[in-house]
C-alpha cells in the first residue's frame, strides 16, 4: 500500500511540465523548483522508512523508485541552470498598440492614426498611433549586471521621423549599453532620448494623447553618444558627450571652402533631488553645435550659404539649452512643472540669434465611480514664445520661402509678409499658448481608454486652413486606445 502511495506522489509532482520555461514564469518557475526539492526530501525518507520496515519485499520497489527521484533530480538541476543561465534568464519584451482616432479643425481631416507611415512630426502626429516594443537583456543579476537595451518604435519613433533629417525608414527609436562600475554608477552608450522635460515618450506612461508645447518644440531630441549615470541618496546625476541631436554621426555638408563636419561634441547632463517621498525637482542643460539650414537660391539650388536668409557661412552655430521641472506625485494623482530657455546663433527667421523660451503646467486626478469604474482626468497648459527676430530655433522648423510653419502654428504673421519690404526680415514670429483637457478610462491594467480636446492659438496668423487662409487658433478632438503587455 505504501509503495503504491509514494508512486502515486511521484506521479502528481508539480513541475514536471514546466521544462518550457519562459521568461516571465522564471520568478514562478523559481518557487516552484524549491517546492518540488522540498517534495523529493520527503520522498526520500519515505523510500528510506520503507526499506528499513520491510527490506527483502520492498528491494524491486523501491531500486525503482530511487530511480525515479535521481531522474528528477537531475531534470530539477536542469530547470535550475536554464531558469537563471538559459538564453531566456534576464530577457524582457514589454510594449503598447496605441490607435488613435484624431480629427483636426484647421484641415477639416478626421480619421484613425495607426503604424501611419509619415516621416513628417508635427504636435498632430507626434508619436501615438504605433506599436511600440521594448526589447532588454540583463546579464546576471544584481546591481552590478550590465544590459542592453533596445527600443522600436516603426512609424512614429526618432529612427523615422527626426533621425538625420526624418524619412530614414529607421525602426530603432533608441539602443542602449548600460554597463555598471559599481553600486551607484553606471557607464551608457548609444542612442537615447534627451533628459529634458518632464514628458516621457511612450503613450502607454502619458496621461494625454498630445505631447505639450515644450515636448514638441522645446526640449531636445534624441543623441547618439556616451557617458554615465550616477545616484546616490536623494541625488541622481545623467551627463553624456554625443553628437548634434538627431545625428547617427557627424554631420557633414559642401560649403565654399570644401567639406565641413561638425566635430564639435554637444555635452548634455541633468540632476534629480529628491525633495520627499512625493517631489522630485530635476533639471538639464545642453550645449554644442547644431545644424543651419542649407539656404537656396530663387531656382531652389542650394547657395552654399546658411540660415533662413543665407546670412551665414557656417553650416553649424552654437546651441545652448537649459531647463527646470519639478514631479509632485500624490496616492492617485501627479502635478508637473517645466521651465524652459534656448538660444542659437544665425538660427532665426531673420539672420539673427534663435531665442525660445516657456513654460508648462500639468495636473492629474484620478477616481473610481460607480458607473465607468477607475477614471482619470487631466489638464494642461503650455506657453512658448518664440518671437524673437522672427522666430525659429530648438524644434521649430520655418518654411524658407515664408517664414511659417502653418501645420504647427509658428513663424510670422502672413499678413506682415505680404506688406513687408524685407522678405519679413521686420516681422516678429509667433507666441503660442495651447489647453489641453483629457478624460482617462481604466477597464482592465491592461487597457487605457483616452479622450482629448486641444485648443492651440497664436498672436500671429500662423494656422494654415484647408482653404488656404491664415488663422490664429486651431482646434483638434482626439480618442486612442492603449494597449500595454
């Protein structure tokens, strides 16, 4: 009777079907490994008491079962060394599906934005409506192991849509070696997003559909370089020496004098305090090199001259950049905070120095109700003057042949254009303001539900409608459902 209880334990044993581990059953297959060790210990007494009590008719029986539980050990050891060895151990793929429905008054356009092809980035078609992965390897455990890291995001990432120039059908939206030094330092390299702002870039972390003001045009964009992390207490540390922003490698153009490269390294860095358990103060610079635009002549061939206006012989002027935030996070809500500055050389609308500075402001509430259950709301407020000598600068792109940048509401009045003498050397760009109210639905942990209304305006009439007129507001509706796994 007892041989056949044991067997029939054995053959109840969990774990035996667990051989096809996966990456996110590790931690559960880890339990469940020392369970079934803890089983075959007592296993083995029982084969023990077994033969003690009874030895000459138990021989068969148990020689078999000591079989048996050596099998399992073995099959134990194997579990164990594929679980934390295995080419599975330390490997994580996390995303988001993000469609997107947006309608846009100032186009008279609606539709759902989706995997939406389009190198072009503006605060419409920024970066939702994609499918996003995450792709990373540790090697090891503890603080001390190095990974890799690899974001994609197809349509709406930096490889296709700021990258050298957008366009480049480039699915990486950053690639990252971190590699620690010790407990508190970590040493990085590759391709990754500025450390501006308090805006991330993943839909499924925002809690609008738009990105702000300062998002889009403000704030740096991605480098491609390396440098450290460091953290220690309340105080955390990033700085990295890399090329011009959106560069894969040095920019390199024709001039007068032969070919021109910006070798001149753009450094970057920010620091975090933490205030309290609930505040985080942070703040970034930037400063280096960055790209003019190639100037034309009236037949559209490049002049070999720079800036809006062919002011300028350099194909690159010094950038400087500095900005302030502050994180407020509450048991079931969040306030934001960013102050920003920027400044280039020769950048703007007139020949003249590129100045942009504002401000945002974000809060956020969430709440259960009987009806839709968890819900959120937001709202935000983001100012940007970019007035000064006819605007331009930072992630502000002017059309050469009228100084406006109508999808994006930028530049100068087209009125002051029209009656200018000077090319509109003598107009003032644009200051733009813009108010965001979004309601969030929270049906599963997986799922986020959003509704947006946006209503941008200008003191310039810098709003192309679809009928060809100059406005100084736009208005646009937007609903996306995000998917997280």
């Amino acid at each position: 009777m007892k041989k056949l209880l044991i067997s029939a334990l054995i053959a109840g044993l969990p774990g035996v079907a667990m051989a096809d581990a996966k990456g996110d059953e590790i931690a559960k297959l880890k339990a469940q490994l020392e369970a079934l060790q803890a089983q075959m210990q007592q296993l083995q007494k029982a084969v023990n008491a077994a033969t003690a009590a009874k030895a000459p008719e138990a021989d068969d029986a148990n020689t078999e079962l000591k079989q048996r539980v050596a099998g399992m050990e073995m099959k134990v050891d194997k579990l164990t060394t594929d679980a934390s060895e295995g080419p599975i151990a330390g490997l994580s793929v996390t995303g988001y599906l993000d469609p997107t429905y947006l309608y846009n008054r100032s186009g008279k356009s609606s539709g759902f934005q989706f995997v939406n092809h389009n190198s072009g980035y503006a605060y419409t078609n920024s970066t939702f409506g994609d499918v996003y992965l995450d792709i990373k390897k540790t090697f090891g455990v503890g603080p001390m192991a190095p990974s890799a890291e690899i974001t994609i995001l197809p349509n709406r990432g930096s490889g296709n849509t700021l990258l050298d120039g957008g366009g480049t059908n480039n699915i990486i939206n950053t690639a990252m070696i971190n590699f620690p030094v010790s407990d508190t330092t970590q040493l990085v390299a590759g391709l990754m997003n500025s450390f501006g702002g308090y805006e991330v870039q993943q839909s499924n972390q925002m809690n609008t559909i738009t990105h702000g003001l300062l998002y889009d045009f403000s704030d740096p964009g991605s480098y491609v370089g390396a440098g450290f992390n460091w953290a220690h207490g309340a105080w955390a540390t990033k700085f990295m020496i890399a090329n011009e922003q959106f560069r894969t490698s040095a920019n390199s153009v024709d001039t007068n004098n032969g070919k021109s490269a910006n070798n001149t390294p753009s450094v970057t860095g920010r620091f975090d305090y933490t205030w309290s358990s609930a505040l985080d103060i942070g703040a970034s610079a930037n400063v280096g090199r960055q790209s003019l635009l190639a100037h034309t002549d009236s037949s559209g061939t490049a002049d070999k001259t720079y800036g809006y206006q062919g002011s300028s012989s350099n194909p690159y002027s010094n950038y400087y950049f500095a900005e302030l935030d502050a994180t407020y996070t509450m048991t079931d809500g969040v306030l934001n905070a960013e102050l920003d500055y920027g400044r280039q050389k020769q950048a703007a609308w007139n020949g003249g120095d590129a100045v942009w500075y504002g401000f945002s402001l974000l809060a956020h509430q969430k709440w259960s109700s009987e009806l839709f259950g968890r819900m959120g709301a937001t709202l935000r407020y983001d100012y940007l003057n970019d007035s000064k000598n006819g605007g331009g600068g930072g992630g502000i792109a002017l059309g050469q042949s009228s100084g406006v940048d109508g999808t994006n509401g930028f530049g100068i009045s087209q009125a002051c254009f029209s009656n200018s003498t000077a090319n509109g050397t003598d107009c003032s760009g644009a200051t733009r303001q813009a108010l965001t109210a979004a309601l969030l639905f929270y049906p599963t942990d997986q799922l986020t539900l959003k509704m947006e209304y946006r209503h941008d305006w200008a003191n310039r009439d810098v709003f192309l409608r679809n009928d060809g007129n100059y406005r100084k507001s736009n208005d646009i509706f937007a609903a996306q459902a995000v998917y997280s796994f």
